[in-house]
C-alpha cells in the first residue's frame, strides 16, 4: 500500500537530476535506521537505547555533556551513559540522540554557501518539535514518530545540495526573483521537488512507511490517499508544523515566503482548538535549550507571533487555492453556466446579482429597507456592502460594524445554524445593533455557497413598523438559497473565463487572449494613445530537447522560460504563449529602441539560465532568438504587426540562433 500512495519518481527521472549514480548515494547511516527503529517500537526498552547511544561516541558525548551541564545541577559529574540515559528519560534521549545523528551523519557536512546547513538545521529542529507539540494537544497516539518524521520532512534538500546537476545555492538565489513558492521553483528549475527526492530514498533505503509519507506529502494534496486515518493525521501534523516554522521565520532557507498549507490540513486538526501560545513558547524553551550544542541563535518569542500565525492561516486559504487548483484545472463549457438554474438573474456579475435579489425580494414582501452583509474575518465582525432603500431616511448604513462576539446572539446563531433569525434585542449585542439601525427588530437570512455561509440578507420595516412574522421565513430562505447559487455561479464563472484564457502548461496567456488584448492596444496605438511593440520569441533547436530527453523535459523547459518571461516583465506587459515553443509578449507605451532592450534583457536572461541547466541537459544549450516590430502608420493592422516580428524572428535565426532583430 505504501508504494501505491507514494507515487515515486522513476530511477530514471533521479539520474536526470542528481549528477551521481543513484546507487552510489551512501546509504541510510545504521545508527539513524536503528534509532527510528527503536523510536517506532513502542516496546523498545530503555536498555536497548543506553546501548545503540553507547555504540555512537558522537552521540554518547553529546548526551553526557547535557546531563553533567549546569542546567541539570548535579552533585557529581555522571559519566556512565545508561545512568544518563535513565536521568534524563526514555523518551528525551530518544529525541536527543536522533537529532543529534542526523546532524551528525546527514547535515553538518558538505558546502555552506546560501544553502546554510546550520540555518537548514534550525528549520528542522523547529519542524521536529513542533510536530510533537502539535501531535501531544491532538492526542496523535505517537508523537514521538511525529518528532522523527518532521526532523526528516526536507532532507531531499541535502540530497540537492550534495548532488543535484543544478547547483541548488542557484536554484534558491533565484528565489529572490520568483514571488511563488519555493517548492514550484525546485520543480522547475533542478526537475523535481525535494519532496518526491525525498520520497524515492525513504523508500530506496526502507525507511518506516509514516517517514516515507510525511516527506512526500507535506506539500501535496493527500486527500485521494488510502491512508490508515492515523498516517493521514500524521501527515497534517508535520504539514502544520512545517507552516508554523515559516511564519515564525524559520524557514529552511534564508528567504521571505508566504506559506501554504493543503486544505487536508484544516479537514483533519481542528486549528481553533490549538493552543498556539504554548505551542509556540514550548518551542522556544526546547530550541533554546539545544542550540548551544548546534552553536546557532535561537529568536525570542512574544504575544505577536499569535496574531501573525492566525493571519497566515487566514492568507494561507487563499494561497492554496492558486497553487493546487492550478494544476487541477479543467476547461468549463461557460454556456452550461449560463444556462444553469440561476439563469433567472441574466447575469453572472456578483453586484448585478445582488441588486436584482433585493429588488425581487422587495417587490415580493415590500421591506423598506434591504441589505447585504458580509464577515470580515480580520475585523470579526459584520459589514453592509449593499443596499436596497425605499426611504428618505438618510442613514450610513455601511459605515455600521457588527461585532460577532459573546453578545452577538442572533447574528452569531444565523451564521452557525446557518437558519433565518428574527433580531429582537434579545442580547446587549443585539440592542446595540438595532440602536444603529434604529429599529425595533430586524430579520437576518444567510445565503450559503459549498455549505458554507457567504452572506447575510437583512431586511426590515423601519416605516411601517409591519411585523415581521415567521411564516415568511422560509420563502425568503429559498430566495436567498437561490442567491448563494447564482453567486458560486457568478465565481465559477469568473475563475473559468480566467482559465479558458490560460495556456494549460506555461499558466502565460494563451493565443486567444493574446489577439484580443493586441486588438485593443493595436487601437489605442492607431489613436495615437501610446506607442505600441511587439516581440516574438522562440526556443532554439528545441525540438532536441524533447528528442533526447523526452516531451516532459521539453515542457519543463517551456514552463521555466515562461517564469524567466514573467519576472523579467513589467506588471502591465501581456506575455503569452503563442503555440508551440513560440512566445509573444505585447508592450504597450514602448518604442522601438526600449523593446530591443527588453528582447535583449529576456535572450540574456534565458541564456543565463541555460548555463545552470547544462549540467541537467548535457550536449544542449538553452537559448532564444528574438524578433520586434513596432507600430507605425503604415502597419494595417494587427496581423501585419505580427507578420513583421515574425519575419525578424525568423531573419534571427536565420542570421545565427540566439539573437534579436527587429522588422
């Protein structure tokens, strides 16, 4: 079952990225194997630990100097390792001693250049204690087996700086031109995450099956997985652990990084009920208390780090949705959307669809006065956004904050419940608000998209001062059940017009979007609005490439020159993938002269990149040649421009691959 979760890479897809036989990698060190052994083995004996530390004087000295130091207070100097062993606890050794192997044997060797292994390390630690911490207050059955699996969750990043075929001090300074994720920039740039690499050597050297796992999937989605409930929780633990160690800038690497954390993660441990406070302070006294033997700094900790954490979970949603979705997909036929059950709103814009329902609503019950609120979760409270008013009363309804505290009563139990409530002043919260509203009473009707509430409709009779009497509750709750509906539509909509105008393989614009926007900048240059440019270019001899390395590796190469396209662009240039191996990039308020520079600026850039793959592609060289056209009064038209710098591109090449020219 393990191999069929795992999903390994192949042998050959190892040796295309580590410049080393994959079987000359040094195997797994015993003393590590027989460590985790005794960590998994819940009937290990405390003498089977003194002896496996005794054998390993790294470790026997390390342990003996932590019992005799000053912190312990002891009267005698203590010097036979089972009584240390016996002082300190079964459970701390353990730890102790397999941190202090896998520094040892695994991390403390090999080049300290922008891969600091010392600042890697604190990650790890960070990582492996957070992981027990957070598997003690879920009550994870084994959270020693936590602590192992997040000591070891990056080691493929070792196994990158010792041997990939692309220098990984490259991969991560080109961190500081990507705004994504570092383990998308691994995937690309040394041709697989330290994930998957870590993965194929827990299993090539018969690591326990939850190690194997957590490596694999710390960054992966897991939910398809016929996973034992137990390794699926283990995997969010270290997931977590791993996200909490970046907020608090413990990274693996010294580089700023949103994280993210899969959506598994929130299925499977319930963060509200984790105590970050004493998680975080727990892991400050431990690493406080171990670093003096690794001879790095270890940050203080203060009220802060809370705030920030539930930020990050807050930022994190939002993260994950552009990273996993984005591989995931699928080209949506927009008409079925159109056509859908909530055709009724002849619209798929959200504020349209707003405005129609409170003016349905209306017409059906006559409310004086109807809104739209929404959570705002940074605020914990509720806000109008829109609103339907037939009265002359001038009131600033939007400017009204909710609070969704103890007192909140209704408001709270309509967004739990997820049910109509009628607002009577039942709670100080409640008074308070109809004190704002200047009412007497108000109801409040959620609106739901995927089960989870979106919204809150309130409505009212502030003139009339007409009942509002429950046998309406329930008609209103379809319409605003219809509301929810027509507002997932108006998103799904929106996210599949963005993807039908993506190319699949390089996330650049596609050729459809490309024509529509050089159709508009093409006007606005015959307006004289702005001057307007275009480059075109193509990858040389790409076709070997996909001859001698296969089609993956010539897509792989496709998505690194469209991510070198996007950061050596400006925000406002329209970069797309013209089909093939042939891009386009559209300046708008850019001559000639500036767009040769900028052709220059990306042939340059490619060939830079070309040379850190040289050793991944060897015999091949990465590099692009370039073609400009410019408009001027006698281009026709839009094709004509095209046709220009497609006819320099192809004198480029024609001249000698690798150059720009312009037409």
């Amino acid at each position: 079952m393990m191999n069929d979760n795992l999903k390994l890479p192949l042998e050959s897809d190892v040796k295309q990225v580590l410049n080393i036989d994959v079987k000359e990698v040094p195997s797994f060190p015993p003393v590590m194997a027989k460590l985790l052994e005794i960590c998994n083995d819940e009937n290990a004996s405390m003498e089977e630990l003194s002896k496996l530390v005794e054998t390993d004087p790294g470790i026997s000295a390390k342990v003996l100097g932590i019992v005799n130091s000053a912190s312990y207070g002891l009267r005698r100097k203590m010097t036979a390792v089972n009584e240390a062993v016996i002082h300190l606890g079964f459970d701390e050794v353990k730890t102790l001693s397999l941190g202090i192997a896998v520094f040892e044997k695994m991390f403390k060797s090999g080049r300290q250049k922008r891969f600091d292994r010392i600042f890697f390390w604190r990650h790890c630690l960070c990582v492996a204690v957070l992981s027990m911490a957070i598997a003690e207050e879920i009550e994870y059955p084994k959270p020693g087996e936590a602590y192992f699996c997040g000591l070891l969750h990056d080691f493929g990043k070792i196994l990158f700086d010792l041997h990939g075929r692309v220098n990984y001090d490259d991969c991560i300074a080109n961190l500081t031109n990507s705004p994504g994720q570092m383990i998308v920039e691994e995937q690309e740039l040394m041709g697989m995450g330290h994930d998957d690499l870590g993965a194929y050597y827990s299993s090539l050297w018969n690591l326990p099956a939850p190690l194997a796992l957590a490596v694999k999937y710390h960054h992966q989605r897991y939910e398809h997985l016929d996973c034992s409930k137990e390794e699926i929780l283990l995997i969010s633990i270290v997931s977590l652990a791993n996200y909490l160690a970046w907020t608090q800038g413990m990274g693996s690497v010294d580089t700023n990084r949103v994280p993210i954390l899969q959506p598994e993660v929130e299925k499977n441990i319930d963060l509200g009920t984790i105590d970050f406070i004493q998680i975080i302070k727990r892991m400050d006294r431990e690493m406080e208390n171990t670093s003096r033997f690794y001879d790095f700094i270890f940050p203080s900790a203060n009220q802060f780090r809370e705030n920030m954490l539930r930020t990050n979970l807050m930022l994190c949603r939002i993260n994950t949705g552009h990273y996993y979705e984005r591989d995931q997909a699928k080209r949506i036929d927009l008409s079925k959307i159109k056509n859908s059950i909530t055709a009724p709103h002849h619209s798929l814009d959200p504020k349209a669809i707003m405005t129609t329902t409170l003016n349905a609503i209306h017409m059906d019950f006559k409310f004086n006065r109807l809104y739209v609120m929404k959570v705002v979760k940074n605020l914990r409270s509720l806000k109008v956004f829109e609103i339907f008013d037939t009265t002359d009363i001038k009131m600033d309804l939007k400017s009204i904050e909710i609070p969704l505290n103890k007192a909140a009563g209704g408001f709270v139990h309509c967004l739990r419940d997820k049910a109509p409530v009628r607002i009577t002043g039942k709670t100080s919260g409640e008074k308070n608000t109809l004190k704002k509203f200047k009412l007497t009473e108000m109801l409040i009707v959620p609106f739901c998209s995927h089960n989870k509430v979106i919204g809150i409709l309130g409505m009212d009779n502030i003139i009339s001062q007409k009942a509002l009497l429950p046998d309406i509750f329930s008609s209103i709750a379809l319409v605003a059940n219809e509301l929810g509906m027509a507002m997932e539509n108006a998103g799904t909509y929106k996210e599949a017009k963005a993807i039908s105008l993506r190319d699949g393989l390089t996330g650049l614009l596609n050729r459809v979007a490309i024509d529509e926007l050089l159709a508009k900048s093409f006007r606005k240059a015959v307006d004289r609005e702005h001057d307007l440019s275009l480059v075109m270019i193509d990858v040389d001899f790409f076709k070997k490439f996909n001859d001698k390395f296969g089609h993956q590796a010539g897509d792989n190469i496709l998505k690194l020159i469209a991510g070198t396209l996007k950061k050596l662009s400006r925000p406002f240039d329209h970069v797309g993938r013209y089909g093939g191996e042939e891009f386009i990039v559209i300046l708008n308020d850019t001559d000639l002269s500036k767009a040769l520079v900028y052709a220059e600026r990306i042939r340059m850039g490619i060939f830079h990149l070309g040379e850190l793959l040289k050793d991944r592609f060897p015999g091949l060289s990465l590099t692009v040649s370039a073609g400009v056209s410019e408009y001027h009064p006698d281009v026709e038209n839009r094709d004509s421009l095209i046709a220009r710098a497609d006819k320099a591109l192809y004198l480029a090449k024609e001249s000698g691959r690798n150059r720009v020219a312009s037409g």
